[in-house]
C-alpha cells in the first residue's frame, strides 16, 4: 500500500488550520502517526500555534524542545529554520497575549532579525521581515519603522505567491494608512488584503479584515453599515470558534475601536497584531 507524503499531508493541515478545523488538523496528523518526520511535527506545533492565537491562548513551550530534538536527529537544515520560526511565532504571541512573558523586546528583534538573515529562501525572508514590523508595531516603540519591513515582506510575497503573507503585510499597511487619516488608501488595502486571505482560504483572516472594513464604514458615519458588518463578522466567528475576533466585533458593536489598545491596560491594538 502507498504512503502519503509526510509533506502532503502537512499541507493538507494547513489548508484545515486556515478554516479553523483544528479538530480535524489534529485528527489528521494522529492517523498519519510519523511521529519523526520533520514536516508533521512542524505541522503539529503550527495546529497548536493557530488554534492557541484565535482562542487567546499560549500553550507550553515543551512541544517545541521535542520537535527540536526530532530536526536535530534529521539532520533537515530548512526544517530547524522553520522552527526558530515557529517558537518566534509562540513568544510573539505570548508577549502580545500575557502581560507576565518575560521575553524582552530586544530578544524578540533579535530572533527575527537571525532569522530573516539565515532565511532559507526570499519567501521565508519575508516571513522574517513581516514579524519584524509587527514587533515594531507592538512593542518597541518604532512603529515608524514597520511598514519598510512590511514594504519588504509584501515585494517577496507578491513574487512568491504568498497570498497568506500578502493578506498580513496589507492588512497592516492599511492599518498605519488609517493612522495616517488616508482612508482611501486604508480602504484600498483592506480590501485587498481580505481578498488574499480568501484566496489563502484563511476563513478567520478574511472576517478579521471585514471588521476593519467595518471600522472604516463608522469613521465615514455609516453606523447601520458598521454594525451591519460587524454583527455578521461576530456571527460567523462565534460559528468557527475564532473567539478573538469574535471580542473584537462584539466590542465594536458596543463601541470599542478595536484599533485602539485599551487605555487602562498599556498592551497593544489587538487589530494590529498578527492574526
């Protein structure tokens, strides 16, 4: 009998974490077994990283250590990049998600920009450079310098056909666009960027950038039209379990901007983190 492809059934994971079937993902990578094989347990921890980001939750670092010492025992140069990258991802998160992560800005600029220089190819590099924007968005109090990392990431994505990265790095272009009081221009790659998610089939992402649509219809004083859409995004999020941005729309439905950060709690727009 014919075995499937440890890399195809990783990309069939990550075509069901992009519609939020995370059961179905995990159920997947149990019946595949191989617990060795570097692709599937990259896949394993990309579950756990997906499903932990739209539930506003961080999980353990230890299934990290494990596939570590997996990668190592495979000798697969890509596959241990793809993992610093990974655990980027995981103390990205935890920062923006737990006010008690202990991980300091200058580690997190540090790992991403090794990993932008060590990038295995120009479309991981761009990876790099997009998480570079975004902690600069957050944390470092650089926001100025994000969009030229985001500008970077968006040229290789559009060379590589990364509609994923493409939909991330407009959706935060946009959103300095809006800072900047260019609605036209906020509008123009939002609008865009949930096309891209569409295209990427990433269900949650093309909600997520609805509700910034959402945010630009009540700015030009359409409110029935702002909470027309916004009421749909947390209808449809609530039904996937994408619990995030369920917050979002239904604190924007009660009035909260969700490109603001709260002002009572000094920890970033949840609208400008990666999602």
């Amino acid at each position: 009998m014919n075995t499937i492809p440890g890399d195809v059934i990783a990309s069939a994971v990550r075509a069901l974490l992009a519609a939020a079937r995370f059961a179905e993902a995990t159920a997947l990578l149990d019946a595949a077994g191989a617990a060795e094989h570097p692709a599937l347990v990259l896949a394993r921890i990309e579950v756990t990283l997906a499903r932990d980001w739209h539930h506003g939750e961080v999980s353990a670092a230890e299934p990290l250590h494990a596939a570590r010492a997996v990668i190592e025992r495979a000798g697969d140069a890509e596959a241990a990049w793809m993992l610093d990258f990974l655990s980027l991802k995981r103390d990205y998160n935890e920062r923006l998600l737990s006010p008690s992560d202990d991980r300091t800005q200058e580690e997190l600029v540090g790992l991403a920009g090794t990993l932008r220089d060590t990038a295995p190819d120009p479309r991981c590099r761009g990876w790099a450079e997009f998480y570079l924007g975004v902690i600069a968005d957050n944390f470092t109090g650089r926001r100025d310098t994000a969009p030229a990392h985001y500008r970077h990431a968006l040229a290789a994505a559009a060379r590589h056909g990364d509609d994923l990265l493409v939909f991330e790095t407009l959706r935060h272009l946009g959103d300095h666009a809006h800072d900047d009081g260019d609605q036209m221009l906020a509008r123009e790659q939002w609008e865009r960027s949930a096309r891209h998610a569409a295209r990427a089939g990433y269900v949650a992402g093309a909600l997520s950038q609805q509700l910034l649509l959402a945010v630009l219809a009540r700015d030009r004083g359409d409110e029935p039209g702002a909470v027309f859409l916004a009421g749909e995004v947390a209808r449809w999020t609530g039904a996937i379990g994408a619990r995030r941005t369920e917050a979002l729309a239904t604190g924007f439905l009660a009035g909260v901007d969700p490109t603001r950060p709260p002002f009572d709690s000094g920890r970033p727009a949840e609208a400008r983190s990666h999602d």
